[in-house]
C-alpha cells in the first residue's frame, strides 16, 4: 500500500504519504487563500522526501470537508484527478474526524468532546465525538451561540473553538487538519473495514457567489 492523503478544507493545505504501517512524508502550509498555488507542491515535495513518485501510489484520500467552497474544492479535484490518471480508488474522510483524530497526539481528551473549524461568517462547522474515532452528530454549521447549550462543558478541538472563547472555553489544539492524521485513520478504517465516504465536497451551505436575482438572459435573435 502507498496512500496518498490530501486535505484543503481548512486554512492548512495538507498532505501526507502512508505506506500502511506509518506516515512515510507529510507537510502543511496554513494560507487560506492559496490551496490552488500550494497543493501540487506540496504533493511533489512529500513524494520527494518519502523517495517515491506518484505513480506508485495505490490509494488516495481526500478530506471532504465541511468546509469553505473555494478552499475544498482544490484538494478534492485533484484527488479526483489523481485517481483517474493512476486508474486506484479515491475515498473521502470527513475532515472533523480527521481533527478528531489528531487530538490523540496532542493528548486525548478525556470523555466527549467537539470539534469546530472556522465556518467564516461568525459560525463554525462543528460536530460531537465519543471519543478520537466516534463521532456522535452529523456536520453541522452555526452561529457558536447558538449552540452553546449543546456544547456546554465539553472539551473542543479546532480553531473555531479556539476563536470563540465564550462558547468554547475548554479549547484546544490541533488548530488545523493534518494530513498525517487523515492517512493513518484511513489506514485504520481500511484495516478494520470501516467505512468512507463518497469524494465530494460536504458545504453544508450554498456558496458566496450567487447568480443575481432577475438576472436577464441576453440572447441573439
């Protein structure tokens, strides 16, 4: 197995290689507005340091969000891409369970807790977990007010959580995903035949650009 994680749903565009046993190369860059400029180089830079080129990869995984429409859309075309050219499966992980994950290393959090990432707009895409590998809600997206009766006295992960204090006053780290985490639960889940999800993107919402209401079609006669 060489599997391929990419992940572009939060501010960080992340990625890692997993030969099935460990995390072989990864690298993250946090830059919110350039996932496109970013991501191929990043790709060409771990494949560099596991030694490797890209047509021995055998599986890819893509983060599919929640997350904003721009960002989450280049880490998703260009699974797509990849496992089309290569003829191997692409398979999608939520990017919450990814964040999830991660906090197992940064020292797991002890009974239920929340991940929430920046949603912009004053909300935040967030969700409950049992524990690193269960979660308990479907994605969501909100105002942290709003749910602040939800989520009282649990522990969050995430930079939504640790953007709004008020709602979130247990937060902590990982900020952002992790490509090396998102590989390794998908080895796990490929191991234990869990399951994945479909490689499309996961908006919860529609996005900024809108057509114009009473837009006019101009057409030749």
């Amino acid at each position: 197995m060489l599997l391929l994680a990419v992940d572009t749903a939060t501010p960080a565009v992340t990625v890692a290689l997993h030969d099935g046993s460990s995390v072989l190369a990864t690298g993250s860059q946090v830059d919110a507005r350039r996932h496109g400029e970013l991501l191929l180089p990043a790709v060409d830079r771990v494949l560099a340091g596991a030694g490797v080129k890209l047509d021995a990869v055998t599986e890819v995984v893509v983060g599919v969000g929640p997350g904003p429409y721009t960002g989450l859309r280049v880490g998703l075309v260009t699974a797509l891409t990849f496992g089309s050219a290569l003829g191997v499966p692409v398979r999608g992980l939520c990017t919450l369970d990814g964040l999830a994950y991660a906090s197992e290393a940064e020292g797991p959090v002890d009974g239920p807790f929340v991940v929430a990432t920046d949603a912009r707009r004053k909300e935040v895409y967030w969700a409950r977990y049992a524990d690193a590998r269960t979660r308990l809600t479907e994605p969501a997206v909100d105002r942290p007010a709003d749910i602040a009766g939800q989520v009282a006295g649990l522990p969050a992960v995430g930079a939504g959580a640790l953007l709004y204090p008020d709602t979130f006053p247990d937060a902590r780290g990982p900020q952002y995903q992790s490509a090396a985490a998102l590989a390794s639960l998908a080895v796990e889940r490929l191991g234990t035949g869990g399951e994945f999800l479909p490689p499309l993107p996961l908006y919860l919402r529609r996005p900024d650009a809108q057509v114009p209401k009473n837009y006019k079609v101009v057409t030749p006669k």
